[in-house]
C-alpha cells in the first residue's frame, strides 16, 4: 500500500493527536485509549501521526498550536462517534545548494524541500534528493560513499588521481559499484531500490551472487542483502532538475514523491487511487503543485491543520 494513502486509521489517529495537542479531558484520554487497544493498526497509525508531528512542530509551532486551538470543539464532537486526467504545466523552482567540491571524509545532508549538488574529489556530480543524508570518502586509496538516508543521484567521474580505483556505494545489505555510469539508489521502508539511466551497476549482497543492472533497468536490495530486479521507474530520474514528468500516472504515486518534499504530511483519499495524471509539476514546492493539480482534476485539498493537509475528490 501506498505510504500516502489516507486509510481511516491514519486519519481517526490525526483526530485523536490534535485533541489532544489542544487539550483533551480524562474522558476523552479514556476514549482514546480504548481505540488505541481496538486494532493493531490503530497503534501504528499513531506511531507515525507522531513522527509527523515531531518533523513539523519545530518549523511552525506558533501556527499550528493556533489552528489546533480554533478547531478543538469541531473535532472533540466528531471524536464522540469514533468507537484518466488532463495534461497540465508548470515551471519549476529549484532549491538546490551550492555547488562545492568535497575533499576527503564529509557528511552532506539535505532537509524536506530542498535537493544537493556537490562535485566530488574524483570528477563525480553527486545529487542528493531532499530529506537526505550521505557520507563520502575519497581521497589516501579510498573512494566510496555511504547512503544514510534518503536517496541519491551519481553520474560517475574518471579524474586520473582515480583511475583504477573502483568506487564503491555502500546500502544495508549491499555494496554497488558503477561501471561508467549514472544511477540512482534510495532507502526505504523494507531496504533500498538502485536505478540505473547508463552504463552497469553491479550489486554485491552480503550474501549470495553478485547482480549487474543494466542501464534502464532497477533492483530491489533487501536490508540482508536479498536482490530481485523490477520494471523501472520512470519518475526516479528527475528529480535532480526540480520538475516532476508524469505520463497517465496515478495520482497517488504522484502525491508520494509530493510527500517527499512536504513539510508535515501529504496523502491522498484512497477513493481517488484509480486516477491517473499527465503533468509538468514543480517538485520542490508541494504547494504550488498541489494547486496546479487542483485546477485541472476533480479534487480539493483539505487541510485540516498545518501539518495535515489530504487530497480529496470534488
């Protein structure tokens, strides 16, 4: 399932946490308790409205403690009873940092709604997606880059100080090396995924054969080292250019790669899952995209407080 998916659980959690960030009773704790216990789900589910909450409440705190205030009756009544689309266009904005060139062991990071850009030691242009976090060591017969988080973008150098030296890509359970080559890898929930635009990439699990990828092809790597290739994504090579292409792709993946550059959490009514979109869309700015798609679909964005906002059906 779709991590933008809206499930009830999700939103039956949103509820509970904004009554009780604006105050709720020991009736009302009492309540929530008993829906906490009610499903396993229900548990999760407050899980992340939490880390949500922890990501956001730093940035606007004065903000959303005043939203959550001015709609405290609403939802402790509403708690009560818990027990194919057009094409459209538009420019981009790119938050990118500077350019700079990195020499020996660093750590690069980037924050929700902005993407990197560093030209590396070996000649290499490395990209890192927002929310990302890698360390890099080149330099005294080393030459390798660890993904701590996030997702990344490398377009392979060839520098003479580096020749034969093989560089080297570490993820759980895994090591990549490129073959002349562009790629990108990302962490997720269940591992990491690796796309590769040219050349070879060769997977090299913790345990068992060693898998090369070809250009236009895509693997999944288990936290264990676990390999199994699949279909590629078309919209995981992009991003380093601020805009979002999609071709009659459901607007739920697309709400996902939203979400990425969000700050507080984005998701989708599951009634609009079937959906699907063909558009130019500035990735970096969630917002401006979230209108954009509000013209031209048969949806209305709902935000209930700051650091909620759902995409609904009209």
């Amino acid at each position: 399932m779709s991590a933008a998916l809206a499930s009830p659980a999700l939103e039956q959690a949103a509820e509970w946490f904004a009554l009780r960030q604006q105050g709720w009773s020991d009736g009302d704790q009492q309540r929530w308790h008993a829906w906490l216990q009610a499903d396993a789900g229900h548990a999760d589910a407050w899980r992340r409205v939490e880390t949500v909450w922890q990501s956001f409440a730093p940035l606007s705190a004065p903000a959303a403690a005043t939203a959550l205030d001015a709609a405290g009756r609403r939802r402790r009544r509403a708690l009560r009873s818990l027990g194919g689309a057009r094409g459209i266009g538009a420019g981009s904005g790119l938050g990118l940092h500077g350019l700079r060139e990195q020499r020996g062991l660093q750590t690069q990071r980037t924050a929700a709604g902005h993407t990197g850009h560093w030209t590396l030691m070996d000649g290499s242009q490395l990209w890192l997606n927002a929310d990302s976090e890698v360390t890099i060591d080149i330099g005294n017969g080393r030459r390798t880059l660890h993904l701590l988080r996030g997702e990344l973008l490398l377009q392979t150098g060839h520098h003479p100080a580096h020749a034969g030296l093989p560089l080297t890509v570490h993820v759980p359970g895994a090591r990549l090396q490129p073959i002349g080559t562009r790629f990108a890898v990302g962490r997720e929930a269940q591992g990491s995924r690796l796309d590769v635009f040219e050349g070879v990439v060769r997977c090299l699990p913790l345990f068992g054969a060693a898998l090369d990828v070809p250009s236009g092809g895509a693997a999944r790597i288990g936290p264990m080292g676990g390999l199994s290739p699949v279909a590629a994504d078309p919209l995981r090579g992009d991003w380093q250019e601020g805009r979002l292409h999609v071709q009659d792709t459901p607007l739920i993946r697309i709400i996902d790669e939203l979400a990425r550059h969000h700050q507080g959490y984005l998701g989708c009514d599951p009634a609009l899952a079937a959906l699907n979109v063909t558009a130019v869309l500035p990735r970096l700015d969630s917002l401006q995209a979230l209108q954009l798609l509000a013209r031209a679909l048969p949806i209305r964005i709902e935000q209930r407080w700051p650091w909620w906002t759902v995409v609904r059906p009209l």
